[in-house]
C-alpha cells in the first residue's frame, strides 16, 4: 500500500542520533525537494532526553520509553543507534516482528548476530538498511550492492578505523611512540577511555565482516575473521618502512585467493607511491578492485555525528522511496545465492614480510638468519642493518619476496631459538611492490 508519508523513530539520541536527527528536521525540506518524499521524524527513545544537542527539538518527539517506537503502528521505519549487542539485537527483531523496517549503524551486532537479524527481515519481509555501519559518511554499502553490482570483486583493502589511522598518522610525522599517542588521542576524543575494540583490530574487523559478506555473498563470518591490532608497532619500524619506500597502515583485507576468501585486519606496509597511504588521520578509505570497473577508491569521514547521520538518513530514504511507491522489499540480505566459499586461515595466506630481529653484532648472524629462512623457501629481497654495537644487539632488518605465512611462522620459531637472538622478532605483512 502506498503512503503519503514516512513516520520514523530513531532508538538513541547519542553523536550518530543526534546527527541523524538533526538532519532529519533541519533538511527535511531540502529531501522532499529532491525526493518528493515526506519524512517524518515522529518519536526520539533515549535514557536521557533533557541534555542539550545544541538544536531544537519539537515538543513531543523525545521519550524514555522504547516501546513508544517499536509498538507505534505509526511508525515504519525503525533506527536503531544505540550499540552493542544487547538490548540493541532484541528491539530490532521485536521491529522486524512487527514487520517495521530497520536502520542500524551497529557493525558490532551485523558482523556477530547479523545473520539471524537478516533471517529475520526476509522472513517478515521488510529491509534493514546498514550504510552507515561501514566507513562512516562514505557511501560504500551501496557501492557494492548498486554501483559495483555488475562486477565480481576481486579484492577490497580498507583503511576503515579512524582512530588507529590517527595514531599510526602521528608516530609516523611525530616519530613518536604508540603510548604516547595514544594518550594524546583520548584527550582529544579521537579514542576512546577504553580503546580496545580499536587498537586491537576488532572495529576494524567488524566492519570488514560486513564488507566481505556483500562482496562474496558469504554468511557473516566474524568468527573466522583474523585480527591483529597496531600495539606492537614502534617508531622504529615505521622508520625502516619508509626507508623501504612504504608506510604502515591498518588495513582490513578480503579478496578472492585460490577459491577461498582472505579475511584479515592487521598492520600492513603499503609502498608510498599507493594512493591508500596517503590517507591520513581520522580519515577512512576503501579500495575495490572489481573484474570490470578496474579499480576504485572511497574516501571521507568515517565517524562523525553528522558525516553517520548522514549514512542513516541515506538509507531512510531509500526505505521510504519503496514504501511511498508500494514497493515490497527487494533486497535479500545475506540469505540468498550464498557461495561455497571456504575462509582461508591466516597460515594459508601468501604475503610479502618486514622482519625486524634482534641480533648479536658478530660475524656470521646474518647467515645463520638467511640460512634458516632459505630452508623455508623464503628468500630475502632487502636488508638494512643500523648501528655497530660490538658484543650487543642491533636491530637487523629484512623485505621477503612472496611466502606462505605457513613457512614464515615456523621459520622465525627457529630463528628466535637461536642464542644471538635476543627478543622475540617482529614481522608485519607486506602489500604491493615499494618504489
């Protein structure tokens, strides 16, 4: 059935509903305008509704009360913005249930419990729109499921926490220590009080989930999904990257290999000359390699109240556009044409690698090292070796051609058995060729 207007009700009026929100009442002209559609937003459900969002809100809309919005026949189009799993996962089914439309910028509950969420929509026959779980303001989403939808993606790399770009940014001008930056990041609310879920790769990897499922038409599959987060990289290995003509960056990585699909988040060295390197800051970008279009990139904001809320209301008119016309939902989720596709473990992969090892300033070290490496079918491409400290330890640095990560790993166990090795060696993954 057709509707004059789209009544919406947005569950959390933290930075993303409050963007949203705000977008919603100061631009709904200027989107009836372009669109023809009459958004209304109807109701607002948070725990505090008095503090101050710096805009007006109209008498009526704010509540305490979730059930204002999910149990309003009124309302079609559910938002939900608060986070986290739980409650967030139970309003949304309780929506879906009653056949609303969802909007949710949650990656942490898509890329866990997405799945069963999408289950559930396609039962009920209604949409769950997600653009801005992803990237922020930057429309990706809908690049993969319209704009790029006559192309078979061959790999997607993504730059797509902006915290840890930040952080990474900053060693990198600063030559400053990860601790360090860290500390100034939370003071300048770029990381949070507790930044775990960022610095470890785990946002990163949510999203990626999310990306990787579009893409392959895979289940969401954060589980089988490997994470490795920046805290182990020092400004001493920032410095040997550049001299190697490359820069360390958190990259999210999934492309078709061999059959199988990679899924990984770890530090990465890009060469220089990539236009992905050149993302700095709070910045996020995403590269798409697709069999036809060649490839693209996505760059912009990746957090943000207005540059999310942005994402959300994208996907609110979309939703409207199809209840205003009498359309029913043409988007099948993740449930549909699901390919065999195995995840490939991280042991599998194929990759160029930094070493950075620890070592005795005496003849014969290198080859000892070298030796090893070469009885694992891993052969050395660069190696720099800073300082003379007779009787003391150097750091020795060395680039590899390709290699199984197989090999790499069982090669280093041996390497670092080795008593003119003092510390642990450090190795990062290395993509594409540096200058």
């Amino acid at each position: 059935m057709k509707k004059d207007s789209v009544k919406v009700g947005i569950i959390g009026f933290g930075t993303v509903g409050s963007g949203t929100a705000r977008i919603l009442l100061e631009k709904g002209g200027l989107l009836k305008e372009r669109t023809g559609l009459n958004i209304v937003l109807h109701k607002i459900a948070d725990l505090d509704i008095t503090r101050d969002r710096g805009f007006k809100v109209p008498d009526g809309i704010l509540t305490t009360n979730v059930s204002d919005i999910i149990e309003n026949d009124d309302i079609d189009i559910v938002v939900e913005l608060i986070g986290g799993i739980n409650p967030a996962k139970g309003f949304i089914l309780k929506a879906l249930q009653r056949r609303k439309h969802v909007v949710t910028a949650n990656k942490a509950l898509l890329a866990t419990e997405g799945n069963e969420l999408f289950q559930s929509a396609s039962d009920n026959k209604v949409d769950i729109g997600f653009e801005a779980s992803v990237a922020g303001g930057i429309p990706i989403i809908k690049a993969l499921r319209e704009g790029l939808i006559a192309n078979s993606i061959t790999a997607i790399y993504g730059i797509i926490n902006g915290t840890c770009n930040y952080i990474l940014t900053k060693m990198t001008d600063e030559k400053a220590e990860f601790a360090d930056v860290l500390k100034e990041a939370q003071r300048l609310g770029y990381a949070e009080a507790d930044p775990t879920f960022d610095i470890e790769g785990i946002d990163t990897a949510h999203k990626l989930t999310i990306l990787s499922s579009l893409a392959y038409g895979i289940p969401l599959s954060f589980n089988e999904l490997y994470k490795e987060g920046i805290t182990k990289i020092t400004s001493q290995d920032i410095e040997f990257a550049s001299e190697f003509g490359y820069k360390i960056k958190l990259l999210a990585i999934t492309k078709l290999s061999e059959g199988e699909i990679e899924m990984r988040v770890h530090p990465t060295m890009i060469p220089n000359n990539y236009l992905i390197s050149k993302v700095d800051g709070v910045f996020n970008a995403v590269y798409i390699e697709g069999d036809s279009v060649g490839a693209t990139m996505y760059y912009g904001k990746g957090a943000g109240d207005m540059p999310t809320g942005s994402a959300v209301v994208a996907d609110i008119v979309d939703i409207s556009k199809m209840l205003v016309h009498g359309k029913v939902s043409e988007y099948k989720g993740n449930q549909t044409e699901r390919q065999p596709y195995k995840i490939k473990k991280i042991e599998d992969i194929e990759s160029m690698y930094y070493f950075r090892f620890s070592a005795m300033d005496k003849p014969g070290v290198l080859s000892k090292i070298s030796g090893i490496l070469g009885n694992y079918n891993i052969s050395i491409a660069s190696v720099i070796q800073k300082g003379r400290r007779i009787g003391g330890s150097v750091p020795l640095v060395i680039l590899t051609h390709t290699a199984k990560e197989r090999d790499v790993l069982n090669a280093l166990r041996e390497i670092d058995e080795l008593p003119v090795v003092s510390e642990k060696t450090m190795f990062i993954r290395v993509e594409g060729k540096g200058e």
